[in-house]
C-alpha cells in the first residue's frame, strides 16, 4: 500500500475522511468504481528527483491496477494534480449535498437547516458552517432557476 499527501479544503478532507473511510482518521482508499479513483491514477506521474517529501492534510492511497503504471514509480502529484482532485472532491461534496436537501425538503418536508445539520453529522463535518453550506444552495438555487424578467413593450400612441 502506497500512500500520498495532498492539500484541500478541510471540509473536503473532513468529507473524504467521513464517506469513504469511514469517519476513521488515517490513509483514504477510494473505491475503484468511483471518478476519483481514476483521476488520481490518471495524475500520477513519476516522482522528480529533487522532490520534497509529501506535505498535505490529506493521506490517500494511490491505486494498484494490473495492468499501466505501478505506483513504486508513479507516486507523485503535483500542485496542479492537487487542485484537480480537490475540484473533483468539491463537486461531487456539493452535488450529493444538493441533491440530499432537494430530497429532503420536497419529499420529506424537512427544512433545509435540520438536513444539513444532518448531513455535517453523518460525514463528521466541522469546520464549515451550516449557515454557510445554506447559503451556497441557495445561489446554485438562483442560477438554476433563474427567471427571466418580464420584457414589458411600450407601445407609441400617437396623439393628434
């Protein structure tokens, strides 16, 4: 088992951490099913060799396949493979969060304050705000379903 470090947000961590580990602190196996998985295989790369140690706040393990590059070798992410992943991590965090209180609140009639409490309780969230997750729903809300304002046509009378 071969482990890396890459730096995100520390909800993401905090999520990534809750989903697929299992709450337990320590190196983070994707399974191979999901999109994450093979980014992260897709972004490894051989390891320079005036590389600095690993530095982040988060330790996930690289994937082993049969068959392409062996991770003994391939066992580096940059920067810009650190920021992929943490885009990747972020939409799928927002889109199970929006699809959980879209649920919740239309089938359930839960309000959206008690299913994101909800939510940051079962992944073990923390160092976001709920109020905050509230308000990033609502502007996905807004885009979504923006409405067009209603073109009003004035019409020239003419008077004689």
């Amino acid at each position: 088992m071969i482990t890396t470090k890459i730096t995100i947000k520390p909800h993401l961590k905090e999520y990534v951490i809750g989903k697929f580990a299992g709450c337990i602190d320590g190196p983070v196996r994707f399974d191979d099913k999901t999109d994450i998985y093979y980014t992260i295989w897709d972004l490894t790369e051989k390891r320079p060799v005036n590389c600095l140690p690993d530095k982040g706040n988060l330790e996930i393990v690289l994937p082993v396949r049969r068959e392409g590059k062996p991770p003994e070798t391939y066992n580096y992410l940059g920067i810009r493979s650190h920021r992929i992943i943490e885009r990747k991590i972020e939409n799928i965090f927002f889109a199970e969060l929006h699809d959980m209180l879209t649920e919740e609140k239309h089938r359930y009639g839960i309000t959206y304050i008690e299913a994101i409490y909800s939510f940051t309780k079962k992944y073990n969230i923390s160092s976001i705000s709920e109020d905050g997750l509230k308000k990033d729903y609502y502007r996905w809300k807004d885009i979504l379903y923006r409405r067009k304002k209603r073109g009003y046509v004035r019409k020239n009378i003419l008077m004689t």
